[in-house]
C-alpha cells in the first residue's frame, strides 16, 4: 500500500535553471594552420556557463527498485573566447557564444527517496557556435551530452541537482570557420581538421518537481 502510494504521488514535471564551469574544447588545425597560442590547437577558453533542463516523467520504470526514467529537454549557453589564426581580421581572439539544444532522457535510480536519488542522463541535438563579431558567419552542428550526479531533495518537490557532464560536437572534416566576408575583407578565425570537440561541465541546479 505504501509503495502504490509513493507510486501515485510522484510529480510528472521537473524544471531544473542551473550554473555550470566548463572546461576543455579544442579544434584541431590543419597542417597548416597555427593557432596564435602556439600550442597543438584552438582552444575555447573555460569559463562560467548557465543552462535550462526540463524533464518530464515516462511510465518506464521499475516498482520493485523506486527507479524511473524521464524525457528531457537541455538548453545551455556559454560565452567564451576562442584562440584564431594570425591572419584573422578579428584576432587575436574571438568572442563566442556556444549553445547547445537537445533531447533525450533520463534516468533516476530511485525516485520514491526523499533525501538522496542519484541518476543518468543522455541527450543529442545541435550546437551552435555564434561569433560575437559583425559580419563573422555562425556554426551549427550535430552534438551529444552524457551527464550523471545525484538529486538533493529538501522536500519531494524542491531540490539540488549536482552534475557532471561532457558535451561531444562534431565538426566537418576540412572546414575553414567564423568567417568574415564583405567586398574589402574575406578571412576566416580558424582551418580546421574534421573532428570531435570534447568540453566538460560540473554544474548545479535548483530543481522544481510538479
């Protein structure tokens, strides 16, 4: 009876605003490329970041374990700078706002606790690198994120949710990005080699359950 009533009382909506630092993010230059750091690559510099997470709760679950699994909806932005290439109008940085939009789902191991409730989370979408430069050209391509931490509930419907998670965008092979063109200037911040670019987040969020 207990456990049909915990069953019966669990919320279909979490909204969870948060506030994130997030490191890494490398492009790989062409061969003939060279990065004004003069290290191996362009590197985003890391920084604060903020985002959105709305989930909301599946009939897939396990009565047995307490645990349920949930869609979920993640945006998250950054502005940050990125290293360019010597020859770049805009150099020797470029302002950058990276955002990323997704869908996927979520799963919380048992979500009848009321103290402690750790999770999964998975989702893909697109990311979107935007120049902070007139006449400098935005990016958008496919991305994916793979999250874990744990739920710190004060109540069944308010809460703490701490995250760990790492974002992977992958970037067209022999692409010349963040260009700028007009009838006096054609250049472009960054050559780069078809890869994967990897950034990393540790965020916090404070999670409304209804």
């Amino acid at each position: 009876m207990g456990k049909a009533a915990a069953q019966e009382g669990r919320f279909r909506y979490e909204i969870t605003p948060y506030a994130a630092y997030r490191i890494g993010g490398e492009f790989e230059p062409q061969a003939d490329a060279e990065p004004k750091n003069g290290g191996g690559g362009f590197e985003l510099d890391e920084g604060n970041a903020a985002g959105l997470v709305v989930d909301i709760r599946t009939s897939v679950g396990n009565q047995l374990s307490g645990g349920s699994g949930q869609w979920e909806l993640l945006y998250s932005h950054q502005s940050t700078e990125l290293d360019t290439e010597p020859s770049f109008v805009g150099g020797p940085t470029l302002d950058l706002d990276v955002s990323h939009l997704q869908f996927g789902g979520a799963y919380l191991f048992d979500d009848d606790s009321v103290s402690f409730v750790p999770f999964i989370a998975m989702t893909a979408g697109v990311a979107r690198f935007e120049p902070r430069l007139d006449g400098a050209e935005a990016e958008n391509y496919f991305s994916w994120s793979l999250g874990g931490g744990v739920h710190l509930r004060a109540d069944r419907r308010i809460g703490v949710r701490l995250e760990a998670r790492v974002y992977g965008t992958l970037i067209d092979d022999d692409s010349a990005l963040f260009c700028v063109v007009s009838p006096t200037v054609n250049s472009c911040a960054i050559r780069v080699e078809g890869d994967q670019l990897y950034q990393f987040e540790a965020r916090v969020g404070l999670v409304g359950r209804f």
